[in-house]
C-alpha cells in the first residue's frame, strides 16, 4: 500500500485538491441559494429562457 501511494503521491494530491474545490463551490452555491442570491443578471433578452425563469412583472 505504501509503496502504491508513493508511486502515485502527485495523482492523490491533485485529486484531493480537485475535490476541495468542488465541495467549497457547491458550499457557496448552497449559501446564496439560501440568502436569496442568483447568478442571473435578469437581462432576459439576451437569454435563451427569455423570459421563462422570472414571473411576470
């Protein structure tokens, strides 16, 4: 096993970064979908959805 893990210290590292990362950004997706934050600009006009996410105004 030791000997597996230091063949492959730069693979491991790498994917334990990687994994990091992505727990750290749903983390801050979760926390503004609670505080109400979006990444929407609400400029429907240049949006594919156009109009189809937002209520009527």
């Amino acid at each position: 096993m030791l000997s597996w893990l230091t063949a492959n210290v730069g693979t491991v590292i790498i994917t334990l970064v990687l994994i990091v990362a992505v727990v750290l950004i749903v983390v801050v997706l979760r926390r503004d979908k609670k505080q109400g934050k979006s990444s929407c600009g609400g400029n429907c006009g240049h949006c594919p959805m156009g109009g189809q996410c937002h209520g009527q105004r």
